[in-house]
C-alpha cells in the first residue's frame, strides 16, 4: 500500500482525525467498524429492516455530530449503543403516535426482499427467523440483551457489563436463562 492509503489502529486515532479534519476516510472507517454492531442493536429494538437501516443512519449522522463531545469515558461502543437505544425510542414512539392518527404498519409487511435463495428457501428462513424473534422478544429484557450482544454482536461479560451497568455473574446467569428457554420454545415449536 502507498502513503495515500490511511490505516487506523484504533478509534482514538479514528475519533482524532474525524474531528481536527473532517476526515471523510475518518467518518468511512468509524461508519465500517460500527454499522454490523449499531443496525444489530436497531434490528433487536425495532424487529424491522427498513426501519433499523434508518435508525443506523440517525445513529451515524448524530454520532459524527457529535464526536467531538465524546469524553472516552465508556467505550465508543457503549457510547453508540446508548444513542442507538435513544433513536430507536424515539423511532417507536414516532410509530406509535403516527399510528394513532390511521398510519398503517401493515406496509411494513408488504416490502418484499428480491434477494437470495428461492421463495421456498426465503419462506422457511423468514419463518424460523420469525418466530426465532418472537420467542426472543418474549424473553426479560436483561434476558434478551445479555443473549442478545453476545450472540449476535460476539461481545465479551466485560463489555456487556460496562454497557449495562451489570456484573458480569449476573450476566452470566441471564445469558444462560436466555439460551435455556430459547431452546425449550424452539423445540416446541
């Protein structure tokens, strides 16, 4: 690689370039090392693709907006999942309110994906994946967001107890409960 190409080491380096800048390199990697974990927090709140991919985008430009106010006192990913836990209540309680006033979520269903295997296969997969989802969100929420982080976003009990606030025993216990009943309802399924 030549010296034109920018390789960050870490976000420190990321968060310094972005804000004495304006870095677009900057913005890209923090947005590339972030998006799969900040759409995985959106999909578990909001359940919907569309609506996750938007709330990633919010979570990106108020992020970026305000960078330069992050004190690194809790990890930049503890940091992103709190604004990604706001946009996303803010986003439901938008939902809520519009459909009280004849907003229909029914359009929701009707956006049909034309990718990936045949409409058989993409049938099963959305079905398991439904009621995967359903059975998920019908566990505790320190339940399902202990599973959920460190299933989906592989992140370690000390990361998941800074972003709670939880020990790590108590983690420990709910991911167990998590995977337990998880388990039972999908053999019973």
């Amino acid at each position: 690689m030549n010296g034109a190409s920018l390789v960050y080491e870490s976000d420190s380096e990321i968060i310094r370039d972005y804000c004495s800048t304006g870095s677009e390199k900057a913005a890209n990697a923090f947005v590339r090392k972030y998006q799969k974990f900040v759409y995985s927090v959106a999909l578990r709140y909001l359940k919907n693709h569309h609506d996750s991919e938007d709330a990633a985008q919010e979570v990106f430009i108020k992020a970026l907006g305000n960078l330069k106010s992050f004190r690194g006192d809790a990890s930049l990913s503890s940091w992103l999942y709190r604004i990604t836990a706001n946009v996303c209540s803010n986003m439901k309680r938008k939902k809520k309110l519009l459909s009280f006033f004849g907003e229909s979520e029914r359009d929701d269903f009707l956006n049909v994906s034309s990718s990936g295997p045949s409409p058989e296969q993409q049938l099963v997969g959305k079905e398991f994946e439904d009621n995967f989802m359903e059975v998920l969100s019908g566990l505790p929420v320190k339940q399902r967001e202990t599973f959920a982080m460190r299933y989906f976003d592989e992140l370690s009990y000390n990361e998941i107890s800074e972003m709670l606030g939880t020990s790590v025993g108590g983690l420990k216990a709910n991911y167990y409960q998590a995977v337990r009943k998880l388990s039972v309802a999908l053999r019973n399924l």
